[in-house]
C-alpha cells in the first residue's frame, strides 16, 4: 500500500534535484476562478489569442481535461541568468534608445523545452517508484490554468499584473504542472502579499493592467509585439519604446522582485548577446539568420516578419532621442522594398517619426 505522504515529499525532493525551485500539490476543484475568466473572455480582453476561449470550462476543469486527473503537481523554475549583476533591475530599466529590450526570459532557451523535459522526468521518476499511473505534463502549452493551480497549491499568490508573485522569488520564474490520478496530499496557499502597492499598475507603458488583477491584453506589449499576428495600431506604436519581443516592466518595478532568485540551470544563460544588441544588427538579419541564429530560443516563434515588424517600431521610436541618426535611417531605407506589406508599412512609419517620407 502506497504511503502517498511519504510519496508526496519524495516527489518535492526530486522535484529539487531536477532544477526547480519549488513544488507544490493542490487538488483540480478551481470553480472560484471561472465566472472571472468567462467575464475576461467576454470582454474581449483576450484579442487574437482564439486558443484561451477554445475548450469551454477544460481549461478550469483539469479532470475533464485529462480524465481521471485527481490532483496537480504545480511546480516553479527560476530563470535570471545566473550572472546577471545584482542590480539588474536598475540596468534592464535604462536600456540606451538603439538597444533592443527583449524579456528576460527570451534571451536564453525556449522554457518550454527545458520544463517539459524535465518534468517528463520527474514523472517517470514517480512511476518508477510506484508502478504505472495516469499523467500529463504541461507548461504553457495547454488549456491549463496555470497561476490559478500555482496559487492553490502554494507557489505565490497572484499579483495585481496577474503574474505569480512569491515573498522569496518575486516573478522571474516559469510555471509547469503534471496532471495525475493519485491522491497525493494537498498543500496549503499562500496569503497575498501585494498590499496597497499599485507600481505595476502605475509603470505599464500601455496602461494594459486596466484594474487590479485584470489586464487587457489587446494593449499588453507582450501581446503585441509576441500574440498578434497583423499590424500594431499605429496609436500604441509610440508607447512600445525599443522593446522588440516582450516586456518586464511590470516586474522590473515590482517591490517583490528585489528578491528574485538566479537559475539554477544554465539553460536560460544569455544567447547572442540579446540583452545588450542593438536593434541595427538584429534588423539586419536575413531570415536565414534569423532562424539560425535562434534556433532554440522561444522568439524564433513569431517569424522573420514579425521579428521586423517589431524591430521598425523601436527603430522609429528611437527618434525621441536620436531624431534622423544616419544608422537608424539607414538600416530602415533597407527594409523599404521588403517583400511584406506590413513590413513596409511598419518601415515608413518610422521613417516619419524620424522626419522622412517614403
């Protein structure tokens, strides 16, 4: 007979040895969460992400999701680079105009790959231990709740920008689960710390956060420069500044990140000096290169085109500061004749903001 106590802390142990930082078990029962996220949905606030509205209540209802799925083992995996100096977030807050700002998070290894595999091997760790069981491994890749079940079990509590926070990590951190039919022992959660603080609310470029522990993503950076596939609307474009692919402001101004951990993998270690590269270079990368020199990297998923299209908006925003710089002017007259119309139509935009009509 399984001792499934005993069970549960070997799980947390092995969970430790395979990399993340902490490992939590909650039960599937997250009916507190859907009439918010029916009303999220309702509103409009997931724009093109058709994928978050796809599978009814599965998303919120994991044993219907995967059946027979009895608890959930929701675990974290830090990913500051572990040589990031200590004051990183005053550094990743003043990037020079012509540097591309690219999440921290995208600089490294596709997080997917690296949890999902290890997470695989975890499970296979427990079914070594007790004979064949039912399971599934996600992360971010799924209709899975993945902060709701993160906060059940104890991993943080959800903060104001609707990331998970946690009082020894803050929120530099990936989340993945496993899906199981055994009857593991649940943990607690934990009390939300956010108090009366508003600084993601009061920092977000866009003003995407539009009340506590609601954001609408259409005006997200994130959204924009990853989710949509089209054209950004020309009034968010000045508001987007030089980040290329993602946006940590919401965490880099959060008081709980002064206490977040580095990696323990080096997985996520910075790849093609994407933390200091001027967006000039990455412009000029051919499609070839683009692939080649990301392959592996979670950005390679948004495609050559839209890679440009993002990097002509920062080209065009550096104007503020650098109005009409030959390199800038330059390296967009290049990009004229692109064969994408949007390209082109991204390109001529911020040829204006530096005073030139194409």
């Amino acid at each position: 007979m399984t001792d499934y106590l005993q069970l549960a802390q070997e799980i947390k142990a092995w969970g430790r040895e395979a990399g993340f930082a902490d490992l939590r078990i909650t039960d599937v029962d997250l009916r507190h969460v859907e009439a918010g996220f029916e009303a999220w949905l309702a509103a409009g606030y997931h724009g093109e992400m058709a994928y978050m509205a796809a599978h009814g209540n599965k998303r919120s209802r994991p044993d219907e999701l995967v059946p027979g799925t009895i608890r959930v083992i929701s675990v974290r995996m830090n990913y500051l680079p572990e040589n990031i100096p200590d004051d990183w977030r005053r550094i990743e807050q003043q990037h020079a105009a012509d540097t591309a700002v690219i999440s921290i998070y995208a600089r490294g290894r596709d997080y997917h790959k690296v949890l999902r595999s290890r997470l695989q091997q975890l499970a296979e760790r427990i079914q070594a231990r007790i004979g064949d069981f039912g399971y599934r491994v996600f992360t971010d890749s799924a209709p899975v709740m993945e902060v709701a079940l993160a906060e059940k079990a104890g991993l943080g509590w959800k903060g104001k920008h609707t990331l998970l926070l946690n009082r020894e990590a803050g929120s530099m951190f990936f989340l993945g689960e496993i899906l199981v039919d055994i009857p593991l022992p649940v943990d607690a959660p934990m009390r939300n710390h956010c108090g009366q603080c508003t600084s993601c609310i009061e920092v977000c470029p866009t003003k995407a956060i539009i009340a506590p522990y609601e954001v609408d993503a259409r005006r997200c950076i994130s959204y924009l420069t990853i989710e949509l596939h089209g054209a950004i609307p020309v009034e968010l474009r000045p508001l987007i500044g030089n980040r290329v692919y993602g946006c940590d402001d919401c965490q880099l101004f959060c008081p709980w990140n002064k206490f977040a951990q580095r990696a323990s993998v080096d997985d996520f270690d910075v790849r093609n000096g994407l933390d200091s590269a001027s967006m000039i270079s990455l412009f000029a990368w051919t499609e070839a290169e683009f692939l080649r020199n990301l392959e592996g990297s979670p950005i390679r998923r948004i495609g050559h085109e839209r890679w440009l299209r993002n990097l002509a908006v920062g080209l065009g925003n550096a104007a503020l500061s650098l109005h009409g710089d030959a390199g800038l002017v330059g390296a967009l007259n290049q990009r004229l004749d692109h064969s994408s119309a949007m390209v082109r139509e991204h390109v001529q935009w911020a040829l204006a903001q530096h005073g030139i009509s194409a």
